[in-house]
C-alpha cells in the first residue's frame, strides 16, 4: 500500500503530479543507493520524477515529497 503524507500531497499539487504518475515511479524507477537519509528514508528516481519516502514495518510506503527531473 503506498500512502501519501499531507507534505506529499500538498507538493504533489504545486507541482502538477498525480499519485498515479508517482505509482508509475515506483514501479518502473530505479533506487538511488547513494542517498542516505537520516531516518531511513529512499531516493527513487524514474525519467520523470523523484520520489522521497520510507517502508513501514508493516510494509507500508510512505511518500513523504516528490518532484519533476525536468
């Protein structure tokens, strides 16, 4: 399940991104193993977008921001 936090949906919409478009991120995107975030948080990016969030121990993916690579 992918959750959106307010932050998330607030940046989502200043910047015209959908939750499909970051759905579609996820899933065809790559992780960038470079990235290390102070609480546990992944770098993921695809050819549009970059997509900052964290996996719950339920499994769960939380979208904390994300935004356009162009």
């Amino acid at each position: 399940m992918v959750i959106f936090t307010k932050h998330a949906l607030e940046r989502m919409e200043q910047r015209d991104i959908t939750r499909s478009e970051v759905k579609r991120a996820l899933a065809t995107g790559s992780l960038d193993t470079d990235h290390s975030g102070e609480h546990g948080e992944f770098k993921f990016k695809s050819t549009l977008l970059v997509v900052i969030g964290h996996v719950t121990e339920t499994d769960e993916i939380v979208i904390m921001t994300t935004w356009r690579t162009a």
